[in-house]
C-alpha cells in the first residue's frame, strides 16, 4: 500500500484532499499531514511516505525549501507541489529539485486523481526495476562460482588474447598461476556399452562420480590442480607446477597423476578412460596450447598403452598426419564452441563459428579429404553427446550410417561446411520450443548445484527461489527431464558420495553421514541401507 503525507496550511485544503482522494481504488493510505514545512519536514521523515503533497507558500519554512532539504537528506519518495499562484519562477524552480509534477490551485477532483494514478505508476515501475537489479544481484552472486569456472574452461580451451593483453586479468585466487608452469591432461570417457545405455541421470551421476575420483586424487597428490568439464564426453585436468619445483620428475609425476586416475574411475565405476598429456608450459596464457596438445596425443595415441592403461603422449612434430590440426587452429576450442551453441540451438551461432574456423583453416591447415571427413565424424559425435543431455537422440534424426555414407564423399572444405549448415538446419528445426530450453538450463543448474552442495541443506523450494520458478512448477520440470524427484536425486548423490567415502576406508561412519548432509546417524544408516542394500557399518567391515 502506498503512503501519502499532505502538507498545507489551509485546514479546509488538508481535509479536502482526504476526502476527494481515491485511496482504495489507488491502493494508498494516508499516514500524516502538516501545516508548515518545518512540521512537515519531520512527518516526512518520521512516516517515510511513497507520496508527498506540499503547498509552497507555508509558515516557518516553505514548500520549496522544505524540497530541498528533502532532497538533501536523499528522500526517495515522489514530491507533488501545490500553487496558489502561476508564477513561472517558483514553477521553474520546483522542476530544478526533481519533483513529479507542479498543479496551481484551486485544483479538481479529476486532476488531482489522475496526477496520483500517474505518479503512483511511475512508482510501481520504479519498485520492478528495482526488484529486477535486486534479482540481477542475487543472480551474480549465486553463478559467481560458475563464473569462476568458466573462466577457466575459456583458458583451458583458448582465450580472446586480444581481450587478455596481460596477467592482470587472472583473478585474485589464480595470481599464483604467474609462478608456476603448466601442462593439461585430456580425458575421454570411452563409449562402451555400458556408457551409451545410460540414461540422461545416470549419465549425470557418471561425470558426478569420476570429477569425485579425480577431486580426491588431485588432492593427495596435486592439490593445485584444475578439473574441468568440456564437450560431450571430454574433460580435462589443468596441472600446476612453482617453477621453483621444476624437473623432469615433474613430467613422470603427471604421468603417475595420470595413470592412477584411470586406474581409479575403471576400478570403482568400471569406466575406461582414455587420457593424454600436453607439455608444460612456462605462461598460463598457453595452457590451451597444452590442451591441443593433450588431444593430439590422444587422438593419434603416440605411444603404445602400458600394461593396459590408455595413458598417451604428445610429441612435438611426431607423426606426419599430426599436422592436420595445427596447434593454431585450435579444434579443441573450435569443438568446445559448436558444443555449447548446438545445446541452446543457437543456429546462426553455430554458423558463425563453423565460417570462422573454416577461414582459419583454409589458410594454412591441411584440407585432405581424411581430415574433412574426421572432423565431420568427430563434430557429429560431438553433437550426439551433447545433445543427448537435453534429452534429444541425435540418431533418431540421422542415423550414424547415414552420416558416415554421407561424409565419405565430402572432398572439399566447401562441401564439409554445407554438409554441416544443413545438419544444423536439421537439428534446430527438430528443436522443442525456447521455453523448453529455458527448462532445461534450470534443470542443468539444479543438477551442477546437487553437485556441489550435497553436503548443505538444500530444498527445491530454495532454489525455486534463487531462480525464481516456483516451487511446483521446478518440481515437475526436474523430475520430467531426470526421470525422478528432486529429493531422490539429491539422496542418491549423497549415497554415491558417502559409499566412495566408507570404501576408502579414512572416515568413520558418522563422519561420512555429516560430510554428505546429514546429522542424525540412524536416520542416514536407514536411507543408507535402502539405497544400497546394506548398512553402512556391513560395507565398512568388508572393506575392511
């Protein structure tokens, strides 16, 4: 309800305007009145009204001085000034201080009421605006981990150096970087049957469960380490090295670092991975270097597996087909930027892109009909993947024979960019409506923020309101796009979390039951055993 104070020294004036305006129909009350301006000057600031109207010829101190001294005191309600007299001067006068409008007595009923429904309008859109900045706030606060984050994918992938000229632009918590050299690890889930029968969830709690493995292993043995989610099935790990420390042991250890993951996620998930490591690097700038060179390697697989462990890599001016992707070019980044255009269907996004990095590539790279024909394959896997996380089968639109027969004949870089502006007409247009989109971003948020804040107490209804849809409504869409409630999933992240826990044999069970968001032990030990099949204490003697 809006508030309004009237200051007059007519009596007969006060009493009028109450009773001639609408306050129901207005949705305002009165909270105060006065008959000078010193007097209404503190009324003012006592009832921090929405609304006031003034006379300006008044006793003690006049409506006009009573403005300014408002406005001094930063009054961020709407002034309506009163006149007997049309003297231009104090009209020019009264707009100088910023008020909503100036009215020369005597004033009728019709006007005063359609100045209060204009001023009480610009009222309302001021309040949105204000509520819109607040959300914007809220907004950037709470993505501003997500923020941090992409920033460093941006630098694992390649950044605009033109818009990073120097090491001023590393954030605080990363300065550090400036002293230390720096090497990439490039993962790539295999896809084995038991990985393409997933479901979207399952899928989900896969990457859940490996960036889990890898957190704890960077731990003990690289803490300052960087894992980082790319596109469809890849990843990668951003090592850091003090330049102090530097020696060729440093490579044998990322090595073993490198290893032992596989290792790790292939005994506990039963998922292999294939992994290849980038040089180390002096500047943080050339950490996408690195990462070009960590596919390369894992693409062209430079030297033979040891005892079963997919561990490649790279060699500077190795095998000759290695110069199908100059280090320049980038396709990691390229790969990275298709990705995240063709999950929001941004279609001449993705154009743009392709135009981009077909120019680059036209200039220098090797445009052999082996290569066109791989980067089709390896982009339209790509799109599979990616795709798949939004809940859409990329193979019920175009078989991968269909493809395969299709890409065999592109010979020219041309026809390779033709071929895929037609597949991403063909994708977009299949495309459920933005709205759906929208749903499945909010989704993809709650899922990364389980992720994250398992440990904490959070409800749907939270975070409802951090994104502002309600509670209902996120309930329906969470459970249609992963398949189950927002509460089971979250209990299922929790479980997966404290199992890795009890099995590495460090925590006691009450430890376990706290670090995953619960503090009362039977009540864990309950959900615990319905998820599994068995008490956690069961699983903690048998490991041991």
């Amino acid at each position: 309800m809006w508030k309004i104070v009237i200051i007059d020294d007519d009596r007969n004036v006060l009493e009028g305007m109450r009773n001639v305006i609408p306050w129901a129909e207005l949705d305002a009350e009165w909270v105060g009145d006065a008959m000078d301006g010193e007097e209404g000057l503190q009324v003012v600031q006592e009832c921090q009204p929405d609304i006031v109207i003034t006379d300006i010829y008044m006793p003690v101190l006049n409506g006009l001085d009573m403005v300014e001294r408002l406005n001094k005191a930063n009054f961020l309600g709407k002034i309506i000034v009163l006149s007997g007299y049309a003297d231009f001067e104090y009209a020019r006068q009264a707009l100088r201080l910023g008020i909503a409008d100036y009215l020369n007595k005597p004033i009728s009923v019709q006007t005063i009421q359609d100045v209060l429904g204009r001023t009480i309008a610009a009222l309302e859109e001021e309040l949105e605006q204000r509520h819109r900045n607040e959300e914007l706030e809220e907004k950037l606060k709470l993505y501003e981990p997500f923020v941090e984050k992409e920033w460093i994918k941006s630098i694992s992938t390649g950044p605009d150096h033109s818009k990073l000229p120097d090491t001023r632009m590393i954030p605080e918590a990363y300065q550090y970087w400036k002293g230390h050299r720096h090497a990439v690890i490039g993962i790539e889930i295999i896809r084995t049957e038991r990985v393409t029968r997933v479901s979207t969830k399952d899928l989900s709690l896969f990457r859940f469960a490996i960036a889990n493995i890898i957190q704890e292993i960077s731990n003990e043995e690289w803490p300052d380490s960087h894992y980082v989610e790319l596109f469809s099935n890849h990843s990668a790990i951003i090592l850091h090295a003090p330049n102090e420390e530097w020696s060729d042991l440093t490579m044998k250890q990322a090595y073993r670092f490198g290893e032992r993951v596989i290792q790790s996620v292939r005994s506990f998930l039963d998922i292999t991975l294939h992994t290849g490591i980038g040089t180390f690097k002096s500047n943080w700038m050339e950490i996408a270097d690195s990462t070009e060179e960590a596919f390369q390697a894992l693409y062209f697989k430079n030297n033979a597996p040891i005892e079963g462990i997919h561990l490649y890599e790279y060699v500077h001016g190795g095998k000759k087909e290695q110069q199908a992707y100059p280090i320049s070019l980038r396709p990691v980044k390229f790969y990275q930027q298709m990705a995240e255009a063709m999950k929001l269907f941004q279609e001449d996004k993705a154009k743009e892109i392709v135009e981009d990095y077909f120019g680059q590539w036209s200039k220098g790279g090797d445009v052999s009909a082996r290569n066109l024909e791989k980067l089709g394959t390896e982009l339209w896997t790509i799109f599979a993947y990616t795709l798949f996380e939004v809940g859409i089968q990329l193979e019920n639109i175009a078989p991968m024979e269909e493809v395969t027969r299709e890409l065999h004949f592109v010979t020219t870089l041309e026809q390779l960019r033709e071929w895929l502006y037609g597949k991403i007409d063909m994708i977009c247009s299949s495309r459920s409506s933005n709205e759906n989109i929208k749903h499945r971003q909010a989704v993809d948020f709650i899922v990364q923020f389980i992720h994250e804040h398992y440990a904490e107490p959070i409800t749907i209804s939270d975070l409802a309101d951090r994104i502002h849809i309600s509670r209902n409504y996120l309930s329906l869409l969470f459970k249609k796009a992963m398949g189950e409630s927002f509460n089971s999933y979250l209990t299922r992240i929790r479980m997966e979390k404290a199992k890795e826990m009890i099995l590495e044999g460090k925590h006691l069970i009450y430890q376990v039951a706290d670090q995953v968001g619960y503090k009362y032990v039977p009540y864990f030990s309950t959900l615990f055993k319905k998820y599994t099949g068995c008490n956690p204490t069961d699983l903690y003697k048998n490991k041991s």
